[in-house]
C-alpha cells in the first residue's frame, strides 16, 4: 500500500502528470459511457477507430505544438503559427494548382515558406529584440492576408492523389499523418536531447543574461527555436489541407496557437521559460484532440462543443495550479495527522 | 506649490532620529540619524549596502520605519506612500528618470495636477506656466517638444524641476549623475546650487568623490546599516572619507604574507589601450601578463566592473583597441571572449551568473559546452568533468544533479569558479568572487586564486575588501570616476595606499 502511495507521488513529480491524468480522465469517462470508443477494427488494410482517429487528427496539433513547446521554453511565445500553417498550405496548394508543380517540390516549397517564417520572428525577437508576443502578432495578422493573396481570396481546392497522401494515406495500416508526428517528435528529441541545443534552449530561458556571460549566442539559440516552430507549423498545415485537398487562407489553422500553448502549459512547459517537456508536450496535444473527438463521439451540438472544452480545460489547469496543488498538499497532511492522532 | 514655513539657512528642516528598519533576518538600518538643513547640500555616503537607499526609502514612505522618529518642520511626520511624503514637502529624484518620455515636457512638470478650464486641460497656460518655472531654473527648452527628444540630463533637470515646484521643502537627488558626462554634471549642480540659494533642503547620493566634494557642505557616512557621523565637508578629508565608508583597520595592511612569488612571464597575454565607453569608463589602459594576479580597485561605480565587461565584450567600448595575443580586438563578445579563452565571474552571481534551474552538473558545463558548440558532450564525460571540480573545489552537495540555486551562496561560486576553469581559460577574471561567502571559502578562494596564477594562469581580480586584494595581488590598479588614477606594484601594495590613491593622494 505504502509501496503504491511512494508511486505516486512520484509520478505526481513529474510535469508531465497533469496531461497524462486529463487524458485518464477523458478515457475513464469513455469507458463508462462509450465503450465503443475504444474498438479498433482493421479494414481494408487501414486501422480505424476512435483512438486511431485521435492518434491521426491529433497529429497536426502534435507538431506545431512541439515547435511552440521550445519556443516557450526560451520564455517566447509565437502566436503566428495558425497564419503560418495557412500560409504553407496555401503555397504548397498553389503551386501543385497553378504550377503543375509534382507533390514532393510543392510540399517542400510550402516547408521553406514556413521556415521564412520562422526567420522573420526570429530576427524581429532575436535581433531586434521585440517582445516575442509583439513580433509574432505580426505575421499573425500580415499571413492570412499573403494566403489570400496568393490565391486571390479563394479557396483553392485540388486533386492530387499526391499531396492528398499526407494527411490521408495509409503506411501499413497506420494513418501517415500519424507516423510523421511520431518521426517529427523523434527528431525534435534528438535535436534537443542528443545535441546540446535542448540545455542552450533552457539556460536561455532560465536566465537569458547568465546564458549571455557564459559565452552561449543568445541570439542564435532564439533564432533557431523560431525558425523550428515556422517549419514545422507549415508542416502541420499542409497535413490538414491534404486531408481536405484545399487550402483556406481564413480558416486553415484558425485558432491552432492557443492549442498548441495550451498542448505545452498542460504538458508542463512554463510559460515563464526554462525546462521544457516533450513529451508532456505530445500528451497534452493528444489530451486536447482526445477531447475533441469525444466530445464529438457524444454528438453535442457543434455550438456546445467549445464550452465542454473550456469547463475541462479550466478544471485540469486549476488542478495544476500551485496554489490547488498546496491545498491538496495540506488536506492529505491534515488527514495523516488526523489518522495518526487517533491511532 | 505648498506652503511652507519659513526657514533660515542652516535651520534643520528634516530631522531623522534613531532610525531602524528590520527585514526578516536583516538589520538593513541601525539607529541612523540624519539632519537635513534648510541652503544645505547633504551628501549621503556609503558603500553597497551600507542602507543609503534604505533610509531614502524609509523617509519617502516606500518603507514602513521598524522604530525611531521623523520630524519635519518640528513635527512628527509618518508618510505611508511616496505620494504622501511629496504631499508632505519632500520630493524624490531617481537615478533613472521616471516621467513618460512620450508626453511633452510641460505635461509631465505638470501630469495629475493640470491646470484646468472648463473641465479641460488648459494647455496654453500648463505651457505658459512650464517655461516660467524651467526659466527659473534656467532650463531653456521648447516644453511643447516630447520629453524624449532631450538628452538624460536634461530630463532629469526637468524632473527636479517638477519635483521643487511640488513640493519646496526638501529634495533628495538619489544618484542624479551616474549616467552623465561631466559637461552634463556641471549644468545639473549648477541647478542644486540655484535651489540651495533658495533654502532648501537637499539630499545628494553619489558614488563619485569629486562630486560630492564639489557641491555638498555636509556629509553622513553609513557602514552596514549602522551611523557612522556626520561631518562638515571641508574638515573631512577625502582619505579619511574613505576610511569611515570601508571601515577596515589599518594595523596589518602591510603584510603580504600569502603574495604570490612574482617571476610572472613577460607575455602580455591581453591589453587595453585607451579603452572609452562614455558614462562608464575613460581612457583606460592595462596590460595583464600570464602568472600575474592583476588587482582592479576602486569604490563602487569607479570603473572596475565597467572594465571588465568592456574586456569581456558584455558591453562595447566606443572607442580604444583590445589585443589578445597579437591580435587587434574591434568588438568583443562574450562568446569571442570564451574562444580567446578568457573568462568571466561576473559580479552580480544570480543576474549573470547561475542559471538557477538547471544542475550543478549543468552549470558546470555551461560555458565549455558553449565553446564546443552544437556537438553533445558526452554525459559520461560531463560527469567526470563535474565531479572533478566538485572534488578540487570541494562543492557540498549531495548529488551534481541537484539544482544550482539550492546551494549557498559560497557553493554556488564555486560552481561559477569550475564553470570557467573547465574551459581552460588564459585568462580569468574574477568580480568580487567572494562577496557575500562564508570567511573559509574566501580563503579557499584566495588560495585558489594563487595557485592558479602560480600555474601560468593571468587573473584580474576585483574586489572591495581590500585586505585581500593586498594578499593576492601581484600588481593593482586603482580607478576612481571611471579613469584609473594610480598604479602599486611590489611593497607599495597595501590598504593604505589603495585608499590613499583612491582619495587622491600618492603612494608612497
């Protein structure tokens, strides 16, 4: 018993805790209501079911969330990563539209639009030292606007089996939008962990002039975690526009920064900077889209559905909180003494 | 404007008595008195945390007094905010100034007390009234203009201006002059001379010599929190101003006992010459040889720490040449600074020294892990490394994993200490490494200190306790407002004569 209670509380330790608990939580709640949930079936060579639906709708969330993830990490923010996930997609759609470009050169010219991105936040942050929030409200605003200009205010829609691969194909059973969010999170691991950027990244959040005296380019790490979080929030865009063959200047992304920042503060990346946690990073995104899915499962009118998030998300965040987490602290003393008083 | 009673020159105005203030675990003051007396300028001295600040604070009602009494005018007074105080007749200036630099010069003399007409700011008389009262005090600027549009000095001629037409009994002017060049100074005291003829009550905190003496008729010294008198300027001379704010003995300043043998190489490794950064440092030149413990003295805001940032590219000298080795420097930068294998214990240990959330191990690493760039050290041989320096400095710790700022403060110095000697630097310097610190790991550190030298390393040392700088220092230049003004090499080594330099006189 002691043994479970040692367990426990550490795992409570980890920051990771309160996602993986949200996600228990949602699941429980499927258990009991939905078990239905939790089938998945293998047809026609491809996996289905809603937890494969969450593993494969949740991807793109995971991506862009994992470039945010560092960003906060050097205490930034980039709110621009909606536009810019609209902004690659309408370049790649473009270009496979009105080019005829092949699939392959088209995605890649979507990437380098969002690394473009990334190095404009990151000179406006790194260089000219614009509070990061400023700096990327920016591209916020200005990247919508390039998406429609490049598709002269329409929505493109196309028909290439190609590109529709990304955000819908299948490699052996698996979703592959699902096995590039798992090769991205690979890799932006072993970028961060296995060299020493993932330290750099943390030292500069933690105490930017510190980081400064002790010979680390401060201005390079921040341009790096920016061009990162560009990359990959055009990734993640051009995988949702593939699952739809189109792209929507308006809409592609509409409102994906707060989820992402929401995917990392529930992983337990503060937004003040330092430590940062990938893989809290992943669940919280996944926890987010486990949500959505369930709350989808449910049927609950489309106009609902945002406040059943809300309540959820503001119950997990407060069970997160210091101040929460102290009370709870002090109600589990209080019990022990009480327990032992009487013994 | 306030009324105020009528004062005779020389009448005290403000009257401090017995002034404590405790903070947990802190006596931040200790009976202090001060007289402030009305055509006076009163100099408030004393080294870093001697309380200057504390006790500006407690009387503009920032902080709350732990006992003793204020009088103003004869009577108690007990501000609770520094509005209350203002309302009382006693006006702060700050170092940095605090108007809005995008209002216009008469809005901010005149910002929460408009002149108003019909409901609505009366802007033709608000301007009208600024010029009078800046031509009072012979400030000549367009007061329509955005106060940003002017030079720091005159912004902060403009905030005495606003702060005395406030509040005419008493004016506190806390570090007025250390962003200033001395044309900038000339112009400001010529003002503070303007309001003393008036009779009013000045408070003046500087950390310059010159200037105290050049305009103060009073000064009180602190040490520790503690009142140490107060004295008339021209029957206190400058050394034995030194003397009350540092307050060391002067029995064994001559001993060099633990000096180091001097049979340095004649290798300059780096040099200095002519090195300016306007407001911080001027004309400066040195040379530091390889096994040479070079000493950097001087007060606080002499230039000591200045000069090292500037050598370590943390700030860029506007004018003068670097060498190290044979090669000209143009702009130095911490990470150039880390390649030419210099390093840097910087002054303030948690600003711009640990990286409070990350490992001892972490820390260590920090700086050799930077010089090496993107490729991971190994962990195994960043546990080898650590554990190294935990070993030769002798870090108590439980484990290298544990986060640097749960250390003390000693520890975590040393930490900073094995940050830079793992990268294998020629050249270290070292910023009051031992400020702060527990007496056996200051000589822990002067050893080191020593020991290294003796190894071929060159080392500037930086300190304000001047006993040690005597005991491991080969060679020591002094610095007063910003200039270096002597130099003492073998027996002219001693307390005495730093303090002697510092207040202007000759070693000897």
């Amino acid at each position: 018993m002691n043994q479970v209670k040692q367990k426990l509380k550490g795992f409570m330790q980890h920051k990771e805790a309160w996602a993986v608990i949200g996600i228990l939580i949602v699941l429980l709640f499927n258990v009991f209501f939905s078990p239905k949930f939790f089938q998945i079936s293998f047809n026609n060579g491809h996996l289905y079911g809603s937890i494969i639906d969450v593993l494969n709708r949740g991807s793109s969330l995971v991506i862009v969330s994992l470039g945010m993830c560092l960003v906060i990490a050097t205490r930034g923010v980039d709110i621009s990563v909606g536009s810019v996930s609209a902004v690659g997609a309408m370049v790649a759609v473009f270009l496979l539209k009105s080019a005829g470009m092949a699939a392959a050169p088209a995605i890649l010219c979507g990437l380098l639009a969002g690394l473009a991105c990334g190095v404009w936040n990151g000179f406006l942050v790194a260089k000219l030292n614009i509070q990061p929030m400023i700096a990327t409200l920016i591209l916020m605003t200005v990247g919508r606007g390039i998406a429609q200009i490049i598709s002269g205010g329409q929505i493109l829609t196309i028909n290439s089996k190609a590109y529709a691969f990304l955000g819908r194909g299948y490699v052996f059973g698996i979703p592959f939008p699902t096995i590039i969010m798992i090769l991205v999170t690979l890799g932006v691991w072993l970028l961060t962990r296995k060299t020493s950027l993932g330290t750099s990244i943390e030292a500069v959040g933690i105490n930017e002039t510190s980081a400064r005296y002790a010979g680390i380019s401060t201005t390079q790490i921040l341009w790096i975690v920016y061009i990162i979080c560009g990359l990959l929030a055009a990734l993640s865009g051009m995988i949702e526009s593939a699952n739809v063959s189109s792209a929507d200047g308006n809409n592609n992304g509409l409102l994906l920064e707060l989820d992402a920042i929401l995917a990392v503060v529930l992983g337990g990346t503060s937004m003040d900077g330092g430590k940062f946690y990938l893989a809290g990073t992943v669940i919280g995104a996944l926890f987010i889209q486990t949500l959505t899915t369930t709350i989808y499962t449910f049927g609950v009118p489309a106009e609902t559905i945002m406040v059943v998030k809300a309540l959820v998300v503001i119950f997990v965040v407060l069970l997160s909180t210091d101040r929460v987490k102290n009370a709870f602290a002090k109600l589990t003393e209080r019990k022990k003494a009480g327990v032992e008083n009487a013994g | 404007m306030r009324e105020t009673p009528t004062v005779k020159k020389g009448d005290v105005v403000l009257s401090m008595r017995h002034i404590a203030k405790y903070f947990p675990g802190v006596k931040a003051l200790d009976d202090v008195q001060l007289d402030l007396r009305a055509g006076e300028v009163h100099a408030l001295m004393g080294e870093n945390g001697a309380g200057k600040s504390t006790l500006i604070k407690v009387m503009t009602g920032v902080y709350e007094r732990t006992s003793g009494t204020v009088t103003l005018h004869g009577q108690d007074i007990n501000p609770k905010t520094p509005q209350e105080a203002q309302d009382l007749g006693i006006s702060t200036v700050y170092q940095e100034v605090n108007l809005c630099p995008n209002l216009s010069v008469a809005e901010n003399v005149y910002i929460g007390r408009q002149p108003m007409r019909f409901g609505q700011i009366d802007w033709h008389r608000m301007n009208a009234d600024a010029v009078k009262l800046l031509e009072s005090l012979d400030i000549h600027v367009d007061v329509t203009k955005t106060l940003d549009s002017y030079s720091v000095s005159v912004q902060q001629m403009i905030a005495i201006a606003r702060a005395v037409d406030m509040s005419a009994g008493v004016l506190i002017l806390d570090e007025p002059t250390s962003s200033l060049d001395s044309n900038e100074v000339a112009q400001l005291f010529a003002i503070i001379r303007h309001l003393r003829d008036q009779n009013m009550a000045i408070l003046f905190v500087t950390h310059f010599m010159d200037q105290v003496y050049a305009i103060s008729d009073r000064i009180t010294v602190l040490r520790n929190g503690r009142y140490i008198g107060e004295y008339l300027a021209k029957d206190l001379p400058e050394l034995d101003l030194v003397t009350k704010m540092i307050g060391q003995k002067f029995v064994d300043a001559n001993t060099q006992a633990h000096r180091p043998s001097k049979d340095y190489s004649t290798v300059r490794f780096v040099r200095m010459e002519d090195i300016s950064k306007r407001g911080l440092v001027h004309d400066f030149s040195m040379a530091v040889r390889a096994g040479e413990v070079l000493g950097l003295a001087g007060l606080l805001g002499s230039g000591r720490t200045e000069v090292a940032e500037l050598l370590f590219g943390v700030t860029h000298f506007d004018d003068g040449v670097i060498y190290v080795g044979n090669d000209e420097v143009k702009r130095m930068n911490p990470r150039k600074a880390l390649a030419d294998q210099l390093g840097y214990c910087s002054e303030d240990r948690k600003v711009s020294g640990i990286v409070g959330d990350l490992s001892i191990r972490e820390n260590i690493m920090l700086s050799l892990q930077a010089k090496k760039g993107l490729r991971r050290i190994p962990l195994k041989k960043q546990q080898e490394v650590a554990q190294k320096y935990i070993d030769l400095l002798d870090i108590k710790t439980p484990s290298m994993e544990k986060k640097i700022g749960d250390l003390s403060g000693g520890n975590q110095q040393k930490v900073l200490l094995a940050r830079w000697l793992a990268t294998d630097p020629k050249l270290l310097i070292l910023d009051e490494p031992t400020r702060g610190i527990d007496i056996n790991t200051k000589r822990e550190i002067e050893n080191l200190i020593v020991k290294l030298s003796r190894q071929g390393m060159a080392i500037i040392f930086i300190s304000s306790e001047y006993e040690e700088m005597v005991r491991t220092c080969d060679r020591i230049i002094v610095l007063r407002d910003r200039h270096a003004v002597g130099e003492l090499t073998d027996n002219q080594i001693s307390q005495d004569n730093i303090m002697k330099v510092i207040a202007g006189g000759v070693a000897q």
